[in-house]
C-alpha cells in the first residue's frame, strides 16, 4: 500500500478555472510519484467557474473529504446578482462594493475563505487520526493556496505530527491585488505576521517560480535555497483534445484563451495593431477573446478596427483545442511590485500546442526566461509599441506565404509535464525527515 497524502485544496472540480489545475494533476499524478491522494475540499464553494468535466482527470478510487464551508459574502453575492467579492480597485461599483471590499480586506482575514478553517481542521484531524489508530500514518499535509487561509489548516492539523508542506500558487502579501485592498496598518500586519508564522513553520514551502521563491524566503526570514520551485505545467494526456485542429486560414487569429482582467489590458497590443491597420498591413487580422474578459479590455480592442470574436468561459478541452487553432497567442501580465515571478499556467498549455507567444510584460521576469529558453516565442515591455508590431507583422508575414511561424518543440516543453512536476513534488515529501534551516 502506498504512502497516503492530504491535499488540502479550496478549489478541486466540480471547479473550474485555473485556479484548479495545479492540485487536480497533482492528485492525478501522485499515485505514480509513490503516494496515495486523500483530498480534503468543501463540499459546494464558492467557485468563479465550474467545470464539471474535470472531475474525469480525478484517479478512480481516490478518497474525497468534503465539508461545509461558510461563505461571509454569500448575501454580498446574491444582493449584486452574482458578481462576487471584489478583490481590487472598486471605483464605480457603489457602496456595497466598497463595503464588501473594505470587509474582505480587515475583517476576515487571510481572506474570505477562512471561514472553512474550521470545518477542515475536524475533518482533517478526524482522518489522520483514524490513519494514526490503523498504524497507517500519513506521509505529509499538502496545503495549496490561495485562499491562503488553506494554510492556517495545515498549521493545525501539523499538532497530529505528519509533516507539513505549504505550496504557495500565488504570493500571500505580495500577490498582484494586494496593494489594492483598503487594509487598515493593523490588518497588515496582522496579515503579514500570520504569512511569516506559515512560512516559518511549514516543514517545506513549494511554489511555482525561481522569482517567488526568494521572494517567500525574504518574507518569511528563510534561508537562501530553501523554499522549493515546482513549476505549473501542461499535462500531456490534455493535448489529446486539440489532435487535428489547424491554425485557421480564414483568418490570422490573434488569440487570447483565459481570463482577461482589467489590469491585464494589453494596451500596446491594442495601439500595435491599430498602427498595422492604419498602413493596411494586416487586413486579414481577428482578435479572439477566449474566457472571462473584462469589458474594457474588449471595448480596447475593438477600437483597433479589426474583428473582435470574444467567447465566454469555456471547458478546459475547448480551451485546448482554441490554442491549437491561433495564429498567435497573447499572453498579458500585469504590473505589481513582484511580477516578475508570475508564470501563468496557460503559458506552458500556450507553449505545449506549438504556437507562438506574444507576451506583455517583464521582459526580465521568469516568464520571459521560460520563452527565451523554450524558443517558444517573445515578452515584450508595456510600452513597446514599436517592437509588439514588428512581432506581429513577421507573423502574419508568414502566415500570409501559407507557412505560420512555429512555437517551442515539444522537447523544450517536456521538462514541464504535470508528471514530471508531481515527480518533483514527491521528492520534497521524501526529504521532510530533515529539519528546514532558517
């Protein structure tokens, strides 16, 4: 029988999004690393999208532990049709807004999700006990945020003495919406002290960037070295659902697949194409708006001239399969102190379906290393206007001659496979026997 781990996520399917896939293919993909997944998640929470398909990339046979998990602002929800709690800047969204968002940012802190707390610290300690009586323990807690109040239940459930491992997918304090909260100085810093006391009493702290590592190792008063990189990744068995789609010929497609947020607005994109157009040196181009986008950002691009097909959310195979069909592929980073460590997950599905990239944004960050490395295309400043429509001319170049420019190859993307980065992963629960230095 194989070791057993709890993964201790807020989102796992029926939801969707981004948010999900990193524990949903480690937990497809730990069994062949050498441990059993029992997943600890809330039984209905409050998801910003649901896939239900995705629950067929979850193991046979894998125990789930879903409990109550109480949302403070479901009222918030259902008084503004929906449109959940705001995370950033609320200017024009009235008082509700501003009242949920100054609650959000001083009241339930780490975040809005901490009321699960709780529920999962029982059900959490009731499972490991159980494992405990049968004289099969667990080999490690798995913690996988935001919501980083995820962390606060590996805190407590580290007191059964199964090692702990805190992975952060986003920073806590630095994370890109931070600086927009309406914290009070007492709220900050009761927030950066719970941050520091997960860093510091984790057994092992992973992330998913190089930049994002050092940066949790300052905040949490680390060793160099200490905190553990295991990247994002595309899992190969999902590039199955693009196999015979072909770059459209109809059009030259510049596609962005995902969410689309105000702060993302590729803005110098949006002037390059319109300088193209001005000369008629792109008049077969089309944008296409694949996911959640915010309404500026689709109004932006359809004052470039050229034909804007936005579609709403889609499953994650239709998303595959969009990627396959681009010309080019966007990608759009958004200014915060620490970009520079933000690697999307997309980027490595846009770097697996073989087209090249567009990227906007820190042209010295880790994401730009990864398309310089992988050759899989280029990251452009957010003011490069000049070099952004250079890029998108010799594409389109190119696909106009029948012959589209090609992305990374395939070798380039292996080293980043959901199976090799849960393989990673493994080797972090089997060093834990050794004492993190600080």
């Amino acid at each position: 029988m194989l070791p057993r781990v709890l993964v201790v996520t807020y989102y796992f399917p029926p939801a969707g999004g981004p948010g999900v896939q990193r524990v949903l293919k480690t937990v497809r993909y730990l069994r062949e690393a050498g441990f059993e997944p029992v997943v600890l998640t809330v039984d209905d929470g409050a998801f910003p999208s649901r896939d239900p398909g995705l629950a067929g990339d979850v193991p046979d046979g894998v125990e789930t532990i879903r409990t109550r998990a109480p949302d403070p602002f479901a009222l918030y929800a259902r008084v503004t049709g929906g449109e959940g709690v705001p995370t950033g800047a609320v200017d024009g969204r009235g008082w509700r807004a501003r009242l949920a968002l100054w609650a959000r940012a001083n009241v339930f802190l780490p975040d809005a999700r901490v009321g699960w707390v709780p529920f999962a610290r029982h059900a959490g300690r009731k499972r490991l006990g159980q494992s405990a009586r049968l004289a099969d323990p667990f080999a490690a807690v798995v913690t996988s945020g935001p919501p980083h109040s995820v962390h606060l239940i590996g805190r407590r459930l580290q007191n059964t003495g199964v090692p702990w491992v805190a992975d952060f997918r986003d920073p806590w304090t630095a994370i890109n919406f931070y600086h927009d909260l309406p914290m009070s100085r007492a709220a900050r810093a009761l927030d950066r002290r719970l941050e520091r006391r997960v860093l510091q009493r984790a057994d092992a702290v992973t992330t998913v960037s190089p930049t994002w590592a050092r940066l949790l190792e300052r905040q949490g008063g680390l060793a160099p070295g200490s905190v553990e990189v295991i990247y994002n990744g595309v899992d190969q068995a999902d590039l199955g659902a693009a196999e015979g789609e072909v770059v459209r010929r109809d059009a030259f497609v510049v596609s962005h697949v995902g969410s689309l947020y105000a702060t993302r607005n590729p803005t110098a994109v949006w002037d390059a194409i319109r300088q193209l157009r001005a000369s008629d040196r792109i008049s077969k181009l089309t944008i296409r708006l694949v996911g959640t986008t915010d309404d500026a950002v689709r109004q932006s691009a359809q004052e470039t001239g050229a034909p804007v097909e936005a579609v709403p959310y889609v499953t994650h195979a239709q998303a595959v399969r969009e990627q396959a069909r681009a010309a080019l592929l966007l990608l759009s980073i958004e200014p915060f102190p620490d970009d520079g460590g933000m690697i999307t997950g997309k980027l490595y599905e846009y770097l697996a379906s073989g087209r090249p990239v567009l990227g906007v944004g820190p042209n010295d960050g880790d994401a730009a290393a990864l398309l310089a490395g992988s050759e899989g295309g280029t990251m452009h400043a957010r003011d490069d206007v000049d070099g952004i429509a250079g890029e998108i001319e010799r594409h389109y170049s190119a696909w106009a001659e029948g012959a589209p420019l090609a992305g990374a190859a395939w070798d380039a993307v292996a080293p980043y496979t959901r199976r090799a980065q849960t393989a990673r992963l493994a080797d972090v629960i089997r060093g834990l026997g050794a004492p993190r230095a600080l």
